[in-house]
C-alpha cells in the first residue's frame, strides 16, 4: 500500500504526529504542574514561618504588657522631690 509504514488514524494523522501532538499539549501542563507544586511547597514553609511568628509575637506582646505594669507602678510608687 504507497510503501508507508506509518498508520494513518481516520483523523488522518499518524501514530507519531498524535504522540508529538500529545507532547506539545502535555509539556505546558507539566510546567504549570511543577509550578504549582512549588507554590504549595512555598506555602507549607510560609505557613510554618507564619506560625512561629506569631508564638514570638505572642511572646513580646506579654512582655511589653508586663513592662508596662511594672513602668506604671514605679510611677506610681515615685515621689517627686
């Protein structure tokens, strides 16, 4: 038949044309799935960085108050000469 080996699907492509055609569809895929992974893995370590943040944060803002306490009571307990 024409000498062809290649096998013509009804569309009228062949075997290889469908598999480049399959691969230049999958490639853009591939990278938004690799850059989306990325941005998950991103978020993971803001999420953690977040979370130790705000244990510190937590932290300072009782010190602040405490110091504040103890500010308002040397006030208080000073006698102006």
């Amino acid at each position: 038949m024409g000498g062809s080996d290649a096998y013509l699907e009804p569309d009228g492509r062949t075997d290889k044309q469908d598999l480049q055609w399959g691969q230049t569809i999958l490639s853009p895929v591939q990278v938004m799935i690799s850059h989306l992974k990325q941005q998950v893995a991103d978020g993971k370590v803001d999420t953690e960085q977040l979370a130790a943040l705000r244990v510190t944060n937590t932290s300072l803002e009782q010190q602040v108050r405490k110091l504040s306490d103890d500010l308002s009571e040397a006030r208080s307990a000073h006698t102006p000469v």
